[in-house]
C-alpha cells in the first residue's frame, strides 16, 4: 500500500512534523512523488501536496494494506524487495512494505526494504517513509519497530476497530476499553523511540461520529502523528466520505497538528472517487495500491487517483498535487502484475491494454486529426509506448482514414527504425540495448541479464520480420521477473497432432546444474509437457488458473503465459488475525514465440516460488489464540 500526502498553506499541518514529497496514498505500503518540474515550482501559493501511501504486502482481513492479500496473489521477499524499489522509483512518500508479526518471512522482508530502499537517498534528498503494520497490541508493535528501524524514516501503523459491529462481535468489548487500548498502545510505540505513528479507526465509515472525535482525540494526545481514516468496507458515497473528512477535521481535539489519511475499499467501485473526495476534504495523504489489487473489490488505484489529480487538480480539487514520477507508472503495474499473476482487464482505467486503444472509425478520425479529441491523457505520461503514435486498433469498425495511416506508419518503421535502431542491435551493439531499456523502459539490468536478453533478442529477430519495443518488453519481462531458479527449463520436443496421443520431452536443470530428463503422454501438448515436468520435480501442484496473450498482432508474435498453482496441504499460511489455516497458491509467467515453451517456462516458474516457499516456511508448531490487550 501507497500513501501520499497533499499539502495546502491553508490546510496545513503542524511546522513541527516532517515533511514530506508530494504524494498520494496507495494500498501498497509504498510512497512515490513526482521529480523537481518547472510545472511544481509554479504552483500558486494555494496549492496542496498530497502525500500517498503504498503497500507492498496486505496484512490479513479485514483490514488489507496491499494486493497479497488479493486471492491467488502471493510475493516472494525478492519480489517485495523489487516492488518497493520500483515505488521509491516512482516517489511514493511512504511505502507500507508489510505486517512484521504475520510471519517470519514477512518480517524479513519489511527489514530488508528497511535497510535497502529506506537509505537510498536521492540527489534530491528524497528517501521513502518505511512502515510496518500492526494491530494494536504490544507484541506486533515491538515487532513493527523491529522490522523499520533501520530505515531512515520508520513509521508504525496501528489500527482498531470502532464501529459497533466490529465492537460487538469481533473484538467483544467496549468504546472505553477501545479507547484505552488505542491510546496505551500509540504511547507504547513511541516509547521504542519511533517518532511516526499512525493510527487507524477501523471501519471508521460505519462508525460514530462522536466517538470517532474522542479517540482520535487521545491517540493524538498520545502521540500520533497521522490518522487514517479507511472505509474498510467500501460502503460509503463520495459525498458522504467527503463529509467524514470535514466533520473529523472540524470537531477533532488536536487535528490540526496531525496529518489526515484516507484508506478506501473499491466493494462499490468508488475507492478512486471517495479517496479524491477525502483529499478535497482536507486530507493529505492516501492509501493506494497499484492496479487497485487488494482484499475483495481491491482498494483505491494508485494510477487512477494519482492522473485524476494530474489533470484536475489545478481546476476541480483546489490546487491538490502529488509528487509521483508518472512516468513509471506502466512498469510498476506491469511488474506487480507479473509478480502477483494477476492480469489486469483490459478496459482498467490508465493501465489495462485497451485504454489507450481506438478501433471505432469515429474516433479514428479523431485521433488522427487532433489526439486530445479521445485522449484526456498523453500515454508517454504514464511511460506507454506504443506500437502507433494514435493508437488505432485496426478491426471491423475501422475507417479508410485509419487503415492508410496504419500502412504508411508500418512501412516509415520498416525503414527507419528497423534499420537505424534494431540493425545495431543485430551487429551485436549491446550498448544500444542498454540505452534503450534504461532510459526508455525504465528498466536496470546487470551485465549477465543483459546478455542473455540481448541473444535472445537475435533469436527472436531470426524469425520475425520487424521486432517491436513490446518483443523486447516483454523479453525482458521474462528475465527480470522469473524466481530464484531452483529448477530450470534447458531443452523441450514435443509431438502432437490428430494421430495419436501427445508426448513431451523436458530436460531441467536443478539449482546445482545437474540435469534431468523426463518423457510423458497428455491430452495436449502443454499437458504433456507440465506431465514431464512433475515426473523431475516430483511435487505435486494442482493447475487452479492459465491463460495466454500475444505481445503484438500477427502469427509470429511472442506468448506470454501466466499461471496459477496450489501445493498440497503443507504449502499454507497463518492468518495473523483469525488464526486459520490458508491454502497458499503461487503464480509464474513465461514468453516466448513458442507458446508450449512460454508454458513450460510459466509452470516452472510457478514450481520454483512454491518449492522457495517451502524451503524457507518454519516447521510448524501448535497455535494458540491470542488476545488483542494492551
């Protein structure tokens, strides 16, 4: 989850907190801002930063804080690791990088973000805010800290319930007893010496307004510094968040001198407009996440509300901006994406495959006269590129006009590009590679990635006519996204067809270079293959979902496949919260023009998160209930 902050001079908070770049608050514990533009130094003096917060990793329900928690979706520690790299890429301000008492694994992981990317300062000074979840009880705040503190901006995010439902049947106790254990804890957690805490009502949307003022009153008291106020459920209406805000900030003892957050669940579909609501209210920070992925319906979008405010900040929301570096915006959703195997639909707003796509004769015209006739949005903004400058989607519903421009637009990148870009690639110009992923791309390879990306760029080119910036994309894709390999695919042959049945042959090697070859019959060639491979691997996982897309249009385009696996019953977590057993399930994603290879490569790279999981899960011990006490 992602959190930014807005500022305004007359919404101010107090001179004495930190301050922080211009953001927005996603549900990735992540933050992000936009880099120094003449844009940002313009602003006039009403102008509003608004800070974002976003999480890498959800804790358990029913409060998610990221899209882990989303069913089918499950992060490696590397993977969170290169998550949180990509958000400081981005400029989130804070960064919600896990729940620390959930697992070992996940403590791991926010202390490793801690020491990397919470000390990676910039030239410009800016460093993300680290934070830790935790509910409200001494042992997952001392954890929390545990976990932060060597970030150089540590923050811990406790939370309770407040509304009477939660009140009655879940926690089982009274507002006084609430109140109490919410301000002893805010009290515990800055005497580990942590000087950001935020504090979250859960369920605020259905809670009371008059004892939403007097706990809030004495967790500020107590010494927090942000309060989040989540609609945990998704049930409120813009108009009615929007009002929650005002009235906390009208009625609150001590508001003035915190910082005012927003967290909001998409059941409705209206996390995007009830977070930008609370931001015109007078917040200024949010809670995001990227692809708007999380518990249920998911949370509020990162992308959605940070290019709401991009382009009506100015003349709707009062001046409101953020600090985020939109211009990675596509390669962070393309890389959680890839990580969590989840496909974002095609028609999502900012992200999904068709938003920038024109197939109507009607608005091709347009387009090819005057982009802004359909487009409220410059894809370079987000760092699309596309395989036309317009757009066209060339279908049943295309005109004349968009057809010709399409052929003449093919035949200029045939000669220009082809020749003058992709030739110095072919004559083994590995600089220009570099160049072109770094600057273009947005991606950071080393010399050995670069390598292997770079012949398998020739292979492709060996077979293909034109290879486009989306081939190399999603080359790249499948080498900086694939696990820690502790099985890899060497070679494949595979026979099928109407004559008999199909058989596979697959050669692995393990994590020590030894080979292994196994031969299997199926009812198709991916079956066969996937067959094979479990007579090497020899752990038995169950295929719960695989599907297939094509980079580019034509016969010759690259496949990228994703897959979802679930293990045996000893692949399973604890939810921290209820204490349940969960069936853990594990994603992989695999390209190449082959479409049983691109399989292959996404079912082994399946096979090799679950076995990592396995390795490094603790032997299980008996579970015992606890109890939320201060």
């Amino acid at each position: 989850m992602a959190s930014s902050l807005l500022r305004n001079p007359t919404l101010s908070s107090s001179p004495s907190l930190p301050t922080f770049s211009s953001t927005i608050t996603t549900t990735t514990p992540l933050s992000f801002r936009f880099p120094p533009s003449p844009h940002h130094h313009h602003r006039r003096s009403s102008s509003a930063s608004l800070r974002l917060s976003c999480s890498i990793s959800d804790p358990p329900p029913p409060l998610p804080r990221d899209g882990e928690q989303s069913p089918g979706a499950t992060l490696t520690s590397k993977e969170k690791l290169d998550i949180a790299r990509q958000l400081a890429k981005l400029g989130v301000d804070i960064i919600e990088a896990g729940f620390p008492a959930a697992s070992k694994d996940d403590f791991e992981a926010v202390k490793t973000i801690s020491e990397t990317v919470g000390n990676a300062v910039d030239e410009n000074g800016y460093v993300p805010v680290i934070c830790g979840l935790s509910r409200c009880n001494k042992k997952d705040i001392q954890t929390a800290w545990e976990a932060v503190r060597y970030a150089k901006r540590p923050r811990i995010h406790t939370f309770i319930a407040t509304s009477d439902i939660h009140l009655e049947y879940k926690l089982k106790k009274s507002r006084q007893e609430v109140i109490e254990i919410a301000r002893s804890m805010v009290r515990f957690a800055r005497s580990l010496g942590c000087d950001d805490v935020e504090f979250s009502p859960e369920d605020a949307g259905r809670s009371e307004r008059e004892f939403l003022y007097e706990i809030l009153g004495e967790v500020i008291k107590a010494g927090a510094t942000t309060l989040n106020i989540p609609d945990t459920v998704g049930i409120t209406l813009p108009s009615e968040f929007g009002q929650l805000i005002a009235d906390l900030k009208a009625n609150t003892p001590g508001i003035e001198n915190v910082v005012i957050s927003t967290h909001c669940q998409n059941d409705l579909g209206l996390s995007t407009a009830n977070t930008l609501s609370g931001a015109h209210a007078g917040a200024r920070q949010v809670e995001v996440t990227i692809n708007g992925i999380g518990e249920r319906a998911g949370n509020a979008s990162l992308e959605e509300v940070v290019m709401a405010i991009k382009c009506r900040g100015d003349h709707v929301l009062g001046g409101l901006f953020t600090g985020i570096d939109t211009r990675h915006i596509v390669m962070t959703s393309k890389m959680v994406e890839d990580y969590t195997g989840m496909q974002t639909q095609p028609h999502k707003a900012i992200v999904g495959a068709n938003a920038f796509a024109h197939e109507s004769g009607i608005h091709q015209d347009g387009m090819l006269k005057h982009k802004g006739t359909y487009e409220i949005i410059c894809p370079e903004e987000i760092g699309l590129e596309r395989s036309n400058d317009a757009g066209i989607v060339l279908g049943k519903l295309s005109g004349r006009h968009a057809l010709k421009d399409r052929l003449t637009e093919v035949h200029i990148n045939l000669i220009q590009t082809h020749t003058r870009y992709y030739h110095l690639l072919w004559e083994g110009d590995t600089n220009v590679l570099s160049h072109f992923l770094l600057f273009q791309l947005g991606y950071v390879l080393d010399d050995e990635q670069l390598s292997t990306i770079f012949w398998r760029f020739k292979s492709v080119a060996e077979q293909k006519k034109r290879v486009t910036d989306a081939d190399i994309i999603a080359l790249v894709s499948d080498e900086v996204f694939q696990p820690e390999a502790l099985w890899k695919l060497l070679d494949i042959q595979i026979t099928c067809g109407t004559l008999g049945l199909s058989t596979a042959t697959v050669k692995l090697a393990d994590a020590d270079g030894k080979e292994h070859c196994a031969c299997s019959m199926g009812t198709g060639p991916v079956d066969s293959a996937y067959k094979a491979v479990d007579l090497i691997v020899k752990e038995p996982a169950t295929l719960l979902e695989y599907s297939m897309n094509a980079v580019t249009e034509g016969i010759d385009a690259i496949a990228t496949t994703r897959v979802l696996v679930r293990g045996n019953n000893t692949y399973t977590s604890t939810n921290a919260i209820t204490g349940e057993e969960v069936l853990r399930t594990f994603s992989g994603t695999g390209a190449g023009m082959d479409i049983v290879v691109s399989s292959v490569k996404a079912y082994v790279g399946a096979l090799n998160k679950m076995l990592d999981f396995k390795e490094k899960s603790p032997k299980k011990v008996p579970s015992r209930n606890t109890k939320v006490t201060a």
